[in-house]
C-alpha cells in the first residue's frame, strides 16, 4: 500500500499539473507535423544523406558503443582529443572541451569559474542554462535589462573597485527574440571595467560568422573572450557542446567542471558524426548566406505587415502575439493549414509577451514563406484571444 506522505505529495504534483491545465501552459511531447518551423537545424544536415553515411562508417570503425565511464575513468578515447583540436580551430580559441550537452557545458563552466565572492552580470533574456549555472555558482547576480549595455556599464562602474571577479555572461543570438548582442561593445566594456566576457553561442554556431565560426568570431574577439560555449545539437545535427578558451581553461574545467566529471562520455563513435557534421557545416557558405536572406527578407514583410517581431536579426523571427490563449489559438490555426508552429508562452518568455516562434532553415522555401505570410496576415487577434483552442496546441 502506498503510504500516506506518498499520496500527499503525488495529489500535490496532481493539483499543480491541473493547474498549468487551467492556465494552458500544460506541456507535453508532441511530434511536428507540416512545414516545420520549430526546428533549430539550420542547415538542414539532419536530413542529409552524407552525415547519415559518415555516421554508419564512423559506427562501423568504432571499437565500442558505449562510452562505458566519464571520461577521467574508463570513458576517455583519442578520437575526443583529435575533435577538441579540430574544434579549437574552428572557433579561432587555443583548446576546446567537449560536455555531453549544451546545458552542461554552460552549467559546468559557470559553476567552475564563478564562486561566492564573485560577481555575474546576465542578460535579462539569458538561456535557462546560464541562470541555472549563475545561480548553482553563488555568485551575486547583477540582471541587467536585456542588450541595456548603459545600464550594463553602470552596474560595472559602481563595482569596478571591488577585488573579486567581475564576469559578463550573455548569448549571442538570442533563442526567443532572436536579437545578436553587440560583443564588441561588451568587451570594450569588460576591458574598461575589469571584467571578463562569457558567451553562449547555441544559435550563431555553423550559422553566424567567417565559415560559421559564430559571432565571437565575426567580431574579432576569439582571443579576447574568457569562454565561448557553442552547442552541436542545432546546426551541427548532433548532440553536446564546446567550452571553447585558453588551454588553461580547459585543464582547470577537466579538474572543477561537475558536469563533465561525473558523466558518462559519450561513446567514441559520436566523436565521427560531430566531426563529419562541422566538416560539411564548415563548407556550407552558400546555404548560411541563403538563410540570412530569407530571415531579413522575411522579417521585413512581416514588420510591412504590422506585425511585432521584437528585434530579430538572425533566423529566429518571434511573432509577439501577447495574450496565451491568442497565441495558442494562432499556433493551432497555422498548423491547420499545414505549418509546423508553436506558441511560446511564459514563463519561457516574459509574462504578456506569448509569442509564434518562428526558426527559419536553409530548406524551408520561397513558396512556404510566403503561404505562411498569407495565412498570418487573416489571423484576427482579438477574436483569436477569446477563441477556443485544442488540447494538443495547449500542450505546445
């Protein structure tokens, strides 16, 4: 018989999953269907025939199929050694380490370069890893409003004398609004105030930059930097994530960072696909420069249209629609007519700010970008507000 303080504590999570019911913030899997514009692989290379093949050849070699240990065990193989090395030079920085995601990678930096006496200035808009891993560290969180680079530069000034570590943690590409940080105005700062720069780069990674290198990169900045982190399960079409910095910074995360040091390693074979991934990614200019067109192209019509697309300037293009049950009607409208789209509700996004999130991809065309413009532009958002909406799109 289950006990009593079992039955408590499964009503409360009863009560508190009826709850987000109530609100339409309820979440669960659901698989896309249509053109789908909820995906993060930029370049298209999940589907591409030729990762597929250096995958089975790489599996193939392979001496095993797990990774059997973290890597300070039984874990450990040269071929992560040799992509590191390989990584390294693709973001311009002198080492590179590998986590088995991105989230662990910006948990176990953070948590290994920050402690209590330090203090941490985030981006109000920062990834729910950064946040995480500020706040795992117990530094002292200065949130500033987001890309506010005068307010930025205040909270710098007022402790510029303190004698602790002063590190500014933010995204490039922001993954809701889709807005780029201007890092070189960062550093400029980070370099008058003390203080050190940590950027994330999930979403300019293979997207942004001179070969895709991202928007450190692009900006001149790779030796600067105190960590870039760039994630592959986005356009690289794999899985896991890059420390990337001096050759000190990895040595000192090998011994501090948690999450690399009590996880199993991924297994060997893993190392071939992210490898033939940033091969083919590395060589796909023309399809990055399309994707940008059709994002500023396509972010044009829809502010000619009225609509409010935040400051996007990169392929994520938020279609702010404000009230939760407007957007999620929305969302179930467009997947009617054949769109893979999901409303965005808080509190991933800000309270009031529910949106249409639209991630643009090399694959996605003209034609669908324009069938899609169409069908926004008959959407009525008042009538949308008070609209009843499905259980499937309340799970989005």
């Amino acid at each position: 018989m289950p006990s009593e303080r079992r039955n408590k504590i499964v009503k409360e999570m009863e009560a508190a999953l009826a709850n987000l019911r109530e609100r339409s913030q309820l979440r669960e899997f659901a698989e896309s269907q249509g053109v789908n514009f909820c995906s993060n692989d930029y370049l298209g290379l999940a589907e591409d025939p030729r990762l597929k093949r250096a995958v089975m050849d790489t599996v193939a070699k392979s001496a095993r199929m797990g990774g059997t240990g973290s890597r300070l065990l039984s874990g450990h193989d040269p071929v992560w050694n040799q992509l590191e090395e390989e990584f390294a030079g693709f973001a311009g920085t002198e080492a590179a380490l590998y986590f088995s995601s991105g989230y662990a990678a910006n948990v176990g930096l953070l948590t290994a370069v920050l402690g209590n006496t330090d203090v941490v200035f985030s981006d109000a808009l920062n990834h729910a890893s950064l946040i995480d891993g500020i706040r795992l560290s117990g530094a002292r969180r200065v949130i500033y409003p987001h890309l506010d680079l005068n307010v930025l530069q205040d909270e710098l000034r007022a402790r510029e004398r303190e004698t602790c570590r002063r590190i500014i943690v933010t995204e490039s590409v922001f993954s809701m609004d889709g807005d780029i940080a201007e890092l070189r105005a960062m550093q400029n700062l980070a370099s008058r105030y003390g203080a050190s720069l940590i950027v994330d780069e999930a979403h300019a990674t293979a997207v942004h930059g001179p070969g895709g290198a991202g928007i450190v990169a692009q900006a001149g900045l790779s030796a600067d930097v105190l960590a870039v982190v760039h994630t592959c399960g986005k356009a690289l079409a794999s899985a896991g994530g890059f420390v990337c910095g001096a050759k000190v910074l990895r040595d000192y995360l090998v011994n501090h960072a948690r999450t690399l040091i009590f996880s199993t390693a991924m297994p060997p074979y893993f190392a071939g696909q992210i490898r033939a991934a940033l091969k083919f990614a590395r060589q796909m200019n023309d399809q990055r420069e399309l994707l940008q067109r059709k994002a500023r192209s396509f972010a044009a019509a829809l502010r000619s249209d009225g609509w409010d697309i935040s400051g996007t300037g990169s392929q994520i293009i938020p279609v702010i629609i404000g009230a939760n049950n407007a957007a999620l009607a929305a969302a179930q409208l467009l997947q009617q007519h054949g769109f893979a789209i999901r409303a965005v509700r808080p509190p991933t996004v800000p309270a009031g700010s529910a949106r249409l999130r639209l991630s643009l991809t090399a694959p996605i065309t003209e034609n669908a970008l324009q069938r899609l413009r169409e069908c926004l532009r008959t959407l009525q958002l008042p009538q949308l507000a008070e609209a009843p909406h499905s259980e499937a799109v309340e799970q989005a």
